[in-house]
C-alpha cells in the first residue's frame, strides 16, 4: 500500500519560520514514533484517498491551500511543518522587546511630569503680572467713554425728532400717491372696456381723447410725486444713516464701559472665565485716542447738515401735494362731462335703429305670406298635370288605326302646355320672393347688428365706464392727510 501525504505550498515573507528554523527543538526525539503516536495523522492510507470526498482540514489553518503530492517514506520535516510555527528562540525574543518598550513609555512618562510641573508655576506667574496691569488700564479708559457719551446722546435725540417729521411727510405723499392709483386704473380701464365697441361704434370720439388725456395727467402727478417720493426715501436713508453713526457709536461706547467695566472686575475666582487660546495674538485695534474723538464729532456735524436738507425737502412735498390735487380734480370733471353727452348721441341712435328694425320685420312677415301662397298655387297645378300627362299615356297605347289625332288630342297637350307653363311662372315668381325676402332678412340682420353694437356701446359708456367714475378721492385724501 502507498502512503499519500501533504505538503504547504511556498509561503510569502508573512508566514512563520519554516520547519527547518526549528529543528534544534526536536533533538533527541524520533519523528517516526511521534507520529505513530499522534492523535491527527497527516498520512493516510490510498484506499482510503479513494473514498473520502474532500481535501483534509488541515488546510484551513493556512492562507495558501496544501497540495497533495506523494512523498518518500522517510520524510520527517515534511509531516512536523504542519504542527509547529514559532521557536522558543522568537518567543523569548518577543517578550524581552515587549519589556523594553514598557520600560520606556516609563521613563518618558517621568520625565513629561517634571517638565510639565515646572511649566504650569511659570505661567501662573506671568498671568498674574499681565492680569494687574489690565486691570489698571480698564479703569482708566471707562472714564474716557463716559464722557464721550453724554455728547452722542444729545445730537441722537435731535436727528431722531426729524426722522419722525419727515417720515409722516413721507407717509402724506405715499397715501396720495396710493390715491391717484384708483383714477388711473378707472381711466384705463375706461379705455380698455371701450375698446370693446363694434363696428361703427368703434371710433376716436371726445370721450377717448378726454381720457388720453386723464391718463397722462395722472401719469404726470405720478411721476412727480416718485421723485419727491424717491428723494423723502433718500433723505430718510441718509438721515437714519446719519442716526446709526450717533447710536452706533453710542452702543459701541456703551458696550465697550460695559465690557471693560466687566473686565475690570474680573477676578480668578469669578464665574464665567475660560480659555480662548490664541487671543493674545490677534490685534482688533483700529484707532488711536485722536481719531477716536474726531470720528465722534464728524458724526455729530453730519447728522446737523442732514436735518437742514430734510427741513426744506418737506416744504417741497406739501405744495406738490396741493398743485397735483387741483389738476386731477378738473380733468376729472371734463371726462364726466363729455361721457354723458356721448351716452346721449348714442341712446338717440339706437331708437331709431329700433324703429326701422319693427317695419322690416313686418315687411317680412308678408313676404313670407306670399310665398306660402305661391306655394301653394304650385302645389294646386301639380294633381291636373299628372291627369292630363296620364291620359296622353294612356291614349299611346291605342291599337293601330285607332291612333288618332282627334280634337281630344289636341286639347289633351294644349291643357300640357298650358299647366307647364303656369308652373314655371309660379316657380320664377317664387324665387323672386324668396330672393325679396332674403333681401329684407340681410337687412334685418343688419339692422339688429347695429342695434346691437349700439347696445353694447351704451353698456360700455353708461354701465362700465361710468358705473366707475361715480367716485373720485376726495381732496383730503389727494394731500395725503386721510
């Protein structure tokens, strides 16, 4: 019987010492009888190779799979390579690395203690030298803030009375110019309803060129009111401008006394002290004591020289206010005045359309009448000429020489002749009727066209245009004061 037995494929620079590393260990011992005695055999028999349907375990504990080869009976190496991976050479070697770097970590761990200690008595005295002098120079520099603040106070209170006078001009003009938007949508929409208008109707009267007109007037008042509306908006930005200097200066020297008082009284023992790290580097300094106080009087001259401006500015918006009332209140009128004599040129027209439109409708009526008589007629001659076309038929069918032009004959296609013909001269009358009484229709039609555009021309002029101009704001309202 042949012995199979298996060998590890080559292992990488990661793998344990090999078998022969480790020979030292098995001095003195019989590999043979070692293995006679183990409890898993790496051989086995070929029978039993046979049989078995998978490669053995041992494989498992191995990044690279075994391969199964046959080998020489005297192999020793080849079976303990499976059952040994370190020397008690490497394991002493591995413990006495481990007490080394212990013994270390130690050492520098002392050493960071001591530095560590002298360190933080060195800091602790620098910090009590710096915090002694803070202390000292806060409280001379909250002296200096008080001052300049009782100054900023005052010329604050000032600029803030003239922000409030010129803010309620300001409210006047935008109350007026919310005014003169009804109008003018009243004035366009006017125009845009008479748009409307059909036909004829739609012509370039008074009454349009009288809005025209109103629109641009409103249009006008409009526009000077945004200016002024535009300079009270500019004048107030640079009144609250001139008034967020003051108050900002002023917050800013309020903050400031409260923090440096604050800072002043700051103690080691205080609550609410922490670390910011890398403050002591940072310079936020952007003034010097000289420019300090010049930036506060150029505010103060300023915010003087900005309420002068707004002092004239509303003398400008009230007599705006009273001009602009005046000029849409008369153009108002004219446009009311022309719309109502229009309304009554058009009603005028319409009744007339009205009345000839009831005689066409009579006239028709007995144009209808005819024809249904003419019709009739018609319908009369048509039994008489089926009898005396049916007896000239049947008197084809005589035999022979009974065929004869007899007097009866001849009555017989004369009373032809004579229904045919009256026939087609009912017919030639009936058209004529019928082209009479499309004639009067067109007519009808057209007369109730014209009726109807000038329906729809009062609808638009006395419904629409006028049932919106019955208001108009009252002059009060115009200045600005409801």
């Amino acid at each position: 019987m042949k012995t199979i037995y298996t060998r590890p494929r080559t292992a990488g620079s990661n793998f344990l010492p090999a078998i022969s590393a480790m020979a030292s260990s098995y001095r003195g011992q019989n590999p043979l009888n070692s293995v006679t005695h183990s409890l898993i055999m790496p051989w086995r028999p070929n029978t039993y190779y046979k049989v078995a349907s998978m490669v053995p375990s041992l494989a498992s504990f191995s990044k690279n799979v075994p391969e199964v080869i046959q080998a020489k009976p005297h192999s020793p190496s080849n079976r303990m390579v499976l059952f040994t991976r370190y020397s008690p050479q490497d394991w002493h070697l591995s413990n006495q690395n481990n007490y080394r770097e212990s013994e270390s970590s130690r050492h520098s761990a002392v050493r960071l203690r001591v530095d560590t200690a002298r360190l933080i008595q060195d800091k602790e005295q620098i910090t009590r030298k710096i915090q002694s002098e803070t202390s000292k120079n806060l409280g001379e520099r909250v002296s200096d803030i008080v001052y300049w603040k009782s100054e900023l106070t005052h010329e604050t209170d000032q600029v803030i009375r003239e922000i409030h006078a010129l803010t309620e001009a300001k409210k006047r003009l935008e109350r007026s110019l919310a005014e003169t938007e009804s109008p003018l949508q009243v004035a366009q929409e006017c125009l845009y309803h008479r748009e409307k208008r059909m036909g004829i109707d739609l012509v370039h009267d008074d009454v349009e060129k009288l809005l025209l007109k109103e629109v641009d007037c409103i249009k006008s008042c409009q526009e000077r009111m945004r200016r002024h509306l535009n300079r009270t908006i500019t004048q107030l930005a640079s009144n609250r401008a001139a008034q967020h200097e003051l108050e900002r200066d002023l917050s800013d020297k309020s903050m400031a006394q409260r923090i440096d008082d604050k800072c002043h009284q700051l103690r080691n023992t205080s609550d609410g002290i922490s670390y910011y790290r890398g403050v002591e580097r940072v310079d936020a300094t952007i003034s010097v004591p000289e420019s300090w106080a010049k930036f506060t009087d150029d505010n103060v001259l300023r915010s003087q020289s900005e309420r002068s401006t707004s002092a004239k500015l509303r003398d400008d918006i009230e007599n705006l206010l009273n001009a602009t009332s005046n000029e849409l209140w008369s153009q108002f009128n004219a446009v009311n005045v022309s719309f109502t004599h229009r309304i009554s040129e058009t009603a005028n027209a319409k009744n007339k359309l009205q009345t000839h439109l009831a005689k066409t409708l009579q006239e028709i009526f007995q144009t209808e009448m005819t024809i249904q008589g003419i019709k009739r007629a018609i319908k009369d001659k048509e039994a008489p000429l089926k009898v005396a076309q049916t007896r000239l038929d049947e008197r084809t069918r005589r035999p022979n020489v009974e065929l004869c032009r007899d007097p009866v004959q001849h009555r017989l296609v004369n009373e032809v002749w004579t229904l045919d013909t009256s026939i087609q001269t009912l017919q030639q009358r009936l058209e004529e009727a019928e082209d009479m009484l499309q004639m009067l229709v067109h007519t009808k039609a057209a007369l109730e066209y014209d009726l109807s555009i000038k329906a729809n021309s009062l609808f638009v002029d006395q419904e629409k245009c006028m049932g919106m101009r019955k208001t108009f704001p009252s002059s009060p309202r115009l200045v600005g004061y409801i």
